[in-house]
C-alpha cells in the first residue's frame, strides 16, 4: 500500500514495506540498491520498513 502525494517538496510518495516480503525478495535476488543493503540485514521478524521515494533531480 502506497501513500502518494508531495509530502514535504522532495519526498513523492512512501510505502509501507513487511520485513518478511524484503526477506523474500532479497532471497529471490530482487533487490537492488539501498534496498538489497537494507533487506540482507533482516530477518522475517524484523519491523517493517517505510520506504520513501524522493525525485531525482
């Protein structure tokens, strides 16, 4: 679930991310970036993770 709108002037949207779906994901090798480093810290009951989209500018 994706909460979309200008929150502050740079962050576009954010989302709400459980730590097990990042655990799966990373497993699966579908991670990349910031989020792989984040996920390869986990386990499957973490907290969840709030993800924020900010433009490239």
């Amino acid at each position: 679930m994706a909460d979309i709108g200008i929150l502050n002037g740079e962050v576009i949207f954010y989302q709400r991310i459980e730590a097990y779906e990042l655990v799966n994901a990373y497993n699966n090798g579908n991670l990349k970036g910031t989020l792989k480093n984040i996920a390869a810290r986990l386990n499957e009951e973490s907290n969840p993770i709030i993800m924020l989209v900010k433009e490239k500018l």
